[in-house]
C-alpha cells in the first residue's frame, strides 16, 4: 500500500507544467522528446522513454519525435517552461511530452496516466500497486546490470560529444567512474547480482494470470507489461548480449516480448 500511496502522490503533484505557445495550437501530433543516438539515424535506445512509446504505439496515437541529446536535453525543456526535477537527481529527464494543446508533461507514470485520460480507449488497465510491484522488481533486476548497461551506452550508443557529460553524471550516481563500475561489479558478477530480480520478474509474470496469455494478466495487457517489455527492449538496442541472455532466463520473458512486436515497430 505505501507503494502504491507513494505512486498516488506522483500523480497528484503531476509535474503538468503548462506552456502556450500560438505556433503549436494547429499540430494536432504529441510530441516526445527522446535521447538521439551516435550516427545519421536516431532510433529509441532509452528504457523511460520506450515505456512511453510503447504506449503510443498501442493506443495508435500521432506524435512525433523531438531528438535531443545530455547536452541539449537540459536547455531544450528549460526553453519550454518545464522546470527541474526536485527529486530523483537529474534536473531534466525523458520520456518528456508535449500535447497539441502545448501542455508539457514528465515523468513516466504521470504521462501514462495523462494519455489514458486523453484517449481512454484501448485501455492501459492502470494498476498503481501492480505498477509499484514492476518498478520494484525492475530496479531490483537493472541496478546490477547497469555495470554492463552504462558502459555500453558510453561505448556504442551515444554521440561522442556527450559521453564526458553522461559519464560525469553517472560517476556522481554510483560513486565510481563507468570504468570502474565495469571493472568491479560487471560481466558474470553483474548477471548473478541480477538473479533475484530476474526472478521476481518471472513472479510477477506468473502470479497474476486471469488466464494462458502472455501477459502479466493474461491476455489482457496493461501499462505495467509495458514497464517488463522496456527494459528487454533497451538491452536489445544496447546490445553486448544482454538482450538474448535476459529473454533465456524464462520463457515467461520471451513469451512476453514476442507478444508486444507490433507496438515495437516505430522506433523514430
């Protein structure tokens, strides 16, 4: 229930923070602001912000994208009125999205929520305590791995130009520099740190079935699949192995991932 309070009162607070502008009125798409990646091509990498995607897919939804990068991001929402973060330790985060109407939304859960205000049909079946068990079970299962994660995106995934930016701010997180996060707590530690949370994941999966289907409620989905399929989805796009190794830890995960392709597909 504290979970779940906890949940109710990041919604009550919001984080809506209004922005008019004239010249937006007429553009009847949502737009989202995403992480660009390093090459000529940006396609979505980043865990947040494909729990967003995911459900613009699924409630076919017109937005498009707005790419920015960790050097851009900061200046690009301040410029739009969104104002910092007071929690969580970055001022500036995606998934961030802007309406037709130029109201400005952050925050994962509370744009999830917003939309399903918005365009109520077909339903995201918003549970907040199931939504706090999968976030739980999710840092539980991700914080050991971002030894390999974070590194990785250093390494492969975003522009160069950027990577003294992340990497400070990362180093600031876990107290060490990505380097030495590798060196300490990666590779084969990483993943056995990782196997309780892989297993809460497979109970979560299991426990609340209403019948055979490859979701958390069976056939039924809802937003927190969604908060499952993001996390194979960004060690997919990261790479080094992590998302076949992830998907073979039970069939449970493979299952639920082939069942989400076809709100995978736009990724730009």
């Amino acid at each position: 229930m504290f979970l779940a309070h906890h949940y109710q009162q990041n919604l009550t607070n919001c984080n809506l923070y209004i922005f008019n502008m004239s010249s937006i009125m007429d553009n009847n798409k949502i737009t989202l602001y995403d992480l660009a990646q390093r090459g000529e091509t940006n396609r979505c990498w980043s865990y947040n912000v494909w729990k967003i995607r995911l459900v613009l897919n699924y409630k076919k939804i017109p937005f498009t994208t707005a790419w920015v990068d960790h050097n851009t991001l900061g200046p690009t929402l301040k410029s739009l009125g969104v104002p910092p973060n007071t929690t969580g330790g970055f001022e500036f985060t995606v998934p961030t999205i802007k309406l037709p109407d130029g109201l400005m939304v952050t925050d994962s859960a509370v744009i999830a929520s917003r939309l399903e205000g918005i365009y109520p049909s077909p339903a995201l079946h918003l549970d907040l305590e199931l939504q706090a068990q999968v976030d739980r079970v999710v840092h539980m299962t991700c914080m050991p791995l971002f030894a390999i994660y974070m590194p990785q995106v250093a390494r492969e995934l975003i522009d160069k130009a950027t990577v003294p930016a992340f990497s400070k701010s990362r180093e600031k997180r876990f107290g060490m520099t990505l380097e030495e996060l590798e060196t300490s707590k990666g590779a084969e530690k990483a993943w056995v740190a990782a196997e309780s949370g892989f297993a809460a994941m497979k109970e979560i999966l299991t426990s609340h079935k209403k019948d055979e289907g490859p979701f958390i409620r069976g056939s039924q989905v809802c937003y927190a699949d969604f908060a499952l399929v993001a996390v194979f989805e960004a060690f997919k796009r990261v790479g080094n192995g992590m998302f076949e190794r992830a998907l073979e830890w039970d069939t449970a995960f493979s299952d639920l991932y082939r069942a989400s392709q076809a709100w995978l597909q736009n990724d730009m």
